[in-house]
C-alpha cells in the first residue's frame, strides 16, 4: 500500500486488488461521491478530496456551463459519474465530465454503460498533488478525445492522437478556449465573488466567440 498526503488531496493505492473488491468497495461506498476510486486492472487507488480540490472541479465545471451558454453548444454534464469496464478491467470516477458532439446520445439515460454509450467528449481532472496512478493510459483506453486537467496552478489541455494524449495551447472540443485563458480565468476565481466572476467568464467568450 501506497499513502500520499497532502492539504489538497489523501491519495491510497492498493495493489493486486480484485475487481470484485473493486465492485464491493464502491458498493459499501453507496451514493457518496467520496472517497473516488480509479481501478486498473488490479490496481486501486482510493482518493478524498479537501476543498481546495473540490473547489477548482467545481469552478471549471462552472466555466464549461457559462461558455456553452455564450457559445450556443448544447452539452450535457455527467459529474463524477462511475465508468467502468469489467472486461478492460478499468474504472474510473472524473471530477466531472461533460458530452458535447455526443450529448444527444447519452441525455436522460439513468446509467452510461461505457461498453454501449459513447465516452465522456471532455473530461475534467484536477491533481494538485501527483497521482499514484498514472489514469492517463485508462482514459485512453476508454477512447476520452480530451482531458483538462488542473495542477492547483495552471490548467494543461490534452487532447487523444494515437492512443496517446498530447498537451495542446486550445481545445478541439470547446474552440476557441486555451490553456492560458482557461488558468487565468480559474484563478481569477480565489479572488472575486462568483456573480463578478460569471460576469468576466461571460465578458471573455462574448470577446472571443466567433460566430
């Protein structure tokens, strides 16, 4: 067993873990978004969020919301729903995730099964300390064509070539958002009420939004 703390973030991985442990640890865990589990194929890592991390998830999220409003692009959030493949051996549990392209496909469905429905267009991860478990090569497998994922200093875009993600300056799936826009816009929320900071999310798309 591996343990690493810090004030943002009590990561646990577990090793030769089975996936009926897996299933039972989540089960035991009910409708609790916390502690998240991220399974691979015998490893487990168990990780509880402080505030801080919370806070970031939420503020991203928040952003996504106000953008697609400005933008027009009908999308479609699914939180830290529970994905899993038992026959890839892989779990995982974002900080949130939204659909765009295939929002249509997946809305009002009570569950999203990975091996019929189509993956997450965007994922949102925040790692303020580094993981235990690499989830980069899980999201790949299960086909996510882009990560952002926030440092607890900037945010980095990732988008999927070749079975590998790649960091990238704008995003494929909300344009013309960037890493740098989207870093400057999150820490401009530690320091402004939230009406004042919806107000200059809103300012920056009406700005940069082509139509």
């Amino acid at each position: 067993m591996e343990t690493v703390k810090s004030p943002a973030e009590h990561r646990v991985i577990l090793h030769n873990t089975s996936w009926e442990t897996y299933e039972r640890l989540m089960k035991e865990r009910g409708e609790n978004r916390v502690p998240r589990f991220v399974y691979d194929r015998g490893e487990l890592e168990i990780m509880s969020p402080s505030t801080e991390h919370e806070s970031i998830a939420y503020y991203i999220g928040l952003l996504v919301a106000v953008f697609a409003e400005e933008a027009g692009v009908d999308l479609y959030g699914a939180g830290s729903t529970t994905f899993d493949r038992e026959d890839l051996e892989r779990g995982f549990e974002p900080d949130a995730c939204f659909y765009v392209q295939n929002a249509e496909r997946v809305r009002g469905k009570p569950r999203i099964d990975l091996s019929l429905d189509p993956p997450p267009d965007l994922l949102i991860e925040v790692d303020i300390t580094s993981p235990s478990l690499d989830k980069f090569p899980i999201y790949a497998r299960a086909s996510i064509p882009e990560i952002w994922r926030h440092n607890g200093e900037r945010l980095e875009i990732f988008q999927l070539r070749s079975n590998e993600y790649v960091e990238v300056a704008e995003s494929r799936i909300l344009p013309p958002l960037t890493s740098e826009a989207l870093s400057s816009l999150i820490e401009q929320s530690s320091s402004l009420d939230i009406v004042t900071w919806m107000r200059r999310v809103r300012e920056w798309s009406r700005g940069n939004i082509t139509h």
